[in-house]
C-alpha cells in the first residue's frame, strides 16, 4: 500500500502545523488542478486587464489560484503572512510570537503563458521560518528578505498528464501523485536523486545573442557534440515552464538555464528568487544537484527585495560545476 502524503509528513515534520501548513498548500493545489483541467470548459481561460508587480499581464486563473491559496492557508494556525509573485506586497495573517511560525511564499501559477495551450504549469512554493517576537507584531517586508538557505521546506505541484507534487523538508525529496479517483496524494518517489552527469539542456536559445560569453560559449560546446571539446552529443529541451522544465531535470537529469541576457542588463535574470530560484534549488540541492547564479550557490545569494530576479542555472551537479568553471575563468 503506498504511503499518503499524510503519512509522510507526519514522519518527517518535526513540527506538526508545519505538516498543517503544507498539507494545506497541496490540498489547494489539487483544487487548482481541477480548475487547469477544465481549461476552456471552466471560463477561466484569459488575460485580466490587470499586470503584477512584475509588469506581466495577468491571466485569470493566476489571480485565482493566487486568492485560493490565500483563503485557505490563512486557516494554518502556524502560518504568519504570505507572499506571492501575483502580489505587489506581504499579506500578514496573524501577529508574530514568541514562538515563532513560517512564512509561506509562492508563484501560483508558474507558466502561465502556456496556460490556454495545455502545456504543463504549475505552483511552487517555499516557507521561511518567521522570526519569533517577543512583543506580538505583524510580519513585515524585512521578515521575509531571507536567503534560500534559511528555508524550512520546499516544493512544486505540476499540473500535466499527472499531478505531481515534489517536496522537502530538508531531508531529502519525495514525490506524491495525486490518484484523480480518490483524491488521495499517494508516494510515488522517495530520496530523489538527480543523476550526476547529463547530456540534456534547457534553454530558450532564442537569447543566444543576449547571453555573457561564458553561457554562450559552454551551449556552443555543447552543440559541437562528441567532436567537440565536451566529447559528447547534447540533447535539448525548452517547455518555456519553469516547473515542468525542472521536474524533468528532477526524475531524470538535466540541467535548466535561465541567465542573465544583455536585453535588461541591470536586472540579474529573468526568474524570481524568493519564490522560483530558491524553492527549485532547495529541491534540486537535496536530490544532490546543484543551483548556481553565475556567482555562487543561488541558496547562499543576498536578499534584498522580494520580488528580486536572479540568474539561474541548475540540475545535474557535475555539469553545474562545469558552468560554474567556465564562469570563474570567463
Ligand atoms: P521565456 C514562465 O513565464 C517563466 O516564468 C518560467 O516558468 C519559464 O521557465 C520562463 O518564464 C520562460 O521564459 O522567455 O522562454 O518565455
């Protein structure tokens, strides 16, 4: 019989409402998948007139899935505030103690350009310990500006031909399915491991000509092949999903690239750190990866805003060390 998600959880969380708090994040998610499976058929399909902090217009199952994760992770008794790629601001739920609690961040709806094309998509989500307050006060902005490092769990669900949840509490990663006729979130992995080497990449090579030197020149080994310096044929692949890109990287190897490109040189890369960057790279470290952001570890990488953008290259370990190389000698 294989173990549910509760099971689970309760094994390996160390504090029960931190099991609450999650639980309550992938019970949500299932009822967002509901939502993406309807598609066309549930009127959730569309762009609002509305763009988010980041200047994107939103679509209307991103602003959905956003307040439905806000309604139903507010009832988590350890849960302090909430913050969310869809929303300019914190959102404090109760007033911080003496005993602390977490903060829970998300992207609630990674990929959803691909959303009216039924491709894959999904949420990711991270939670930071909230600091404890001796004289009880709502969480603010500076609460939450932690390096990944400091995170507590982390995990994705991913909205494709199954709906799968991968998770860690820092102790490894497991992967859940959620069975469609029971409603049941079943194990399906259990100490995932990425393997070390890998002849597969993603990346939108469409940048090509926006990239530093040392990105450009590892892809172009990587496509001179076996008569090249690298001495083995690439494959590539590019979903243009975040979470579907690097789920592929965690049950099979591969690694993700999404760099910093000359076409917004002031601005460190296109993904955010606070709730993409650093949830994935919790993921892919404890699966024995490795997350690098052209300078160092994306979890050792200084917060200084919530919604700040990173450069972001991760997978499989030993070819992450092989960028990070070419990016110390560039
Ligand atoms: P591009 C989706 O919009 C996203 O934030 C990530 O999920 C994805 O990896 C990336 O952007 C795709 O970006 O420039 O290839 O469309």
């Amino acid at each position: 019989m294989p173990t549910t998600l509760r099971d689970c959880l309760a094994a390996k969380a160390r504090d029960p409402s931190l099991a609450d708090l999650i639980a309550m994040v992938v019970h949500t998610s299932a009822e967002i998948s509901a939502l993406v499976r309807r598609g066309a058929l549930g009127e959730v399909f569309g762009a609002l007139e509305s763009q988010n902090v980041q200047g994107e217009v939103q679509k209307k199952l991103d602003v959905i899935s956003n307040d439905m994760l806000l309604e139903s992770c507010g009832a988590s008794p350890a849960l302090m505030a909430m913050a969310s790629e869809e929303m300019d601001d914190i959102h404090p739920v109760r007033d911080l103690t003496p005993e602390g609690g977490y903060l829970l961040l998300f992207d609630p709806l990674d990929g959803s350009s691909n959303i009216d094309v039924n491709v894959s998509i999904g949420t990711i989500f991270s939670i930071l310990p909230a600091p404890r307050a001796d004289t009880p006060r709502p969480a603010v902005l500076a609460d939450f500006l932690q390096k990944g490092r400091a995170q507590v769990a982390a995990g994705y669900v991913v909205y494709g031909p199954q709906t799968t949840l991968v998770l860690t509490l820092g102790d490894g990663v497991d992967a859940f399915t959620l069975d469609p006729e029971t409603g049941d979130w079943l194990q399906t992995g259990s100490g995932v491991t990425i393997p070390v080497e890998t002849k597969e990449y993603a990346i939108n090579a469409s940048n090509l000509r926006h990239w530093a030197p040392a990105v450009r020149g590892y892809i172009e080994t990587c496509l001179e092949g076996e008569t090249g310096p690298r001495g083995k044929n690439f494959n590539m692949r590019w979903i243009a999903s975040m979470v579907a890109d690097v789920h592929r990287i965690m049950m099979r190897g591969g690694v993700f690239l999404y760099p910093w490109d000359a076409r917004e040189p002031d601005r460190a890369g296109k993904l955010r750190l606070m709730y993409e960057a650093n949830p994935m790279s919790m993921l892919v470290e404890q699966a024995g990866g490795a997350a690098f952001d052209g300078h160092g570890p994306i979890l050792d990488a200084e917060v200084n805003d919530l919604h700040q953008r990173i450069s972001v290259m991760l997978g499989s370990r030993a070819e992450v060390e092989h960028l990070e190389r070419l990016h110390r000698d560039a």
